[in-house]
C-alpha cells in the first residue's frame, strides 16, 4: 500500500498556471469625414429662416426660368410672387439675390417694389449682387425706377443703406446711376435742410471725381466740408 501512495504521489506533475494571453493593441486607422455642402448653394447662414411657402416658390422660379416659354415666364412669375406675404417675398427676394439668381431677383424685386417701399439697403443688395454678376447696366434701370417710383424724386438721406448704395454703384462704375443718386439726395435736402455726414461727403465726392464728374465732386466736397467744418 504504501508503495501504491509513493507511485501516486511521484506521477502527479507540479501545476504550472496556464500561459498568460497576450494582445498587441494595433492602432487603428480612420479617414475624417467632413461634411460640406451639396452643391453650389454656399452653407445656411446663421439666422435665416426660409418658410414653406419662400422654399416652394423659389424651387418653382427657378424651374420655370428653366423650362417655360420665355412668353409666358413674366405671367408666371408674376402670379407666383403676388401670393405671397411680404415676409415671405422679401425672404425669396433675399435667397435669390444670395445664390445669385439675379434675373429671378430683379423679377422679386419689381413684385416687391409694386406692393411695398423698399429701403435703400434692399436697393445696395440688390445693386451688389448685379455688380458681382456683371449686369452692371441694369443696375442703371434699378436706379431710374427708384428715381421714377418709390423714391419720389427724393431719397431718404438718414438711411443706413445709402452709403452701401453709394459703394455698390460707385464700384460698379455707374456713373449716370451715381448722379442720379446725388440729385435725388440734393431734391432731398441733403447739405441744405440738414447736415451732410461726413463719411457720405467723401464717398460721394471720391466717387464722383474717379467715374470723371470733376464739378460735382467739387460741389459735394466744398458745399459740404465746409459746414462740417473738416
């Protein structure tokens, strides 16, 4: 018996703990992905909020400047935009001249125009975004229509938007449309019944002297400085 337990005993092996797993991390690869958007549009600007109704018809405007009869574009683009609210017009308006559909927007814009006046930084927009597309003569007709209609023969001098008008046709080398401008600001009062701004004063006379109105850049710049005492 007791050789029986010695032969057990020496077959048992010392236990030996199994051989620990080892893993190599690998570093991994990714590609980042940037989002950007999908065609041509330019992002959403922060603050914008089209409605249903500005989304629908500018998709239709711009499907009918497509497609339709040429004859028959006028009529309905006119039956499309006197639908809708001023919100949502000026908001088509305003989309449109952003993606620069300036033949679209012109057609907005006299819809606009025949409902409700327009500021002078509606009319800058609308000068900018024909300058930057190189229609630079219809800004001339934008500018005789402001003269003929809304303006009155006058214009708002005191509007934010004036010097942004100034800059836009001044820019865009609009010499007639410029002098127009300055004699709807005299019809106005500008200089005479209250004081000139400065910063207008030199825009306008710089502006008049580079598009080669010598006399009127002096008349701005001496009838005006003058009583601003610079």
């Amino acid at each position: 018996m007791a050789s029986t337990l010695h032969q057990s005993l020496t077959s048992l092996k010392p236990y030996r703990p199994p051989n620990p797993i080892t893993t190599t991390l690998r570093p991994t690869s990714y590609a980042p992905i940037r989002c950007g958007p999908r065609s041509n549009r330019g992002p959403l600007m922060k603050g914008r909020i089209l409605s249903i109704e500005a989304i629908n018809a500018i998709q239709a405007l711009k499907r009918a400047h497509k497609s339709s009869d040429p004859t028959q574009l006028p009529a309905f683009l006119s039956k499309t935009l006197t639908r809708l609210l001023k919100s949502d017009l000026l908001a088509t308006l305003r989309e449109l001249l952003r993606q620069d559909q300036c033949a679209l927007a012109l057609h907005a814009f006299s819809a606009f125009r025949s409902e409700y006046r327009a500021d002078l930084s509606l009319y800058a927009d609308v000068a900018s975004a024909l300058a930057r597309n190189g229609m630079v003569e219809d800004i001339d007709r934008v500018i005789r229509d402001m003269e003929e209609g809304d303006g009155g023969g006058g214009i708002q001098c005191d509007d934010k938007g004036l010097i942004r008008l100034l800059k836009a046709v001044i820019g865009a080398g609009r010499r007639e449309s410029t002098v127009r401008i300055y004699g709807m600001m005299k019809r106005s009062g500008w200089g005479s019944s209250f004081a000139a701004d400065e910063y207008v004063v030199k825009v306008l006379s710089k502006g008049l002297r580079k598009l080669g109105e010598e006399g009127l850049a002096d008349e701005v710049k001496m009838g005006n400085l003058e009583k601003l005492r610079v």
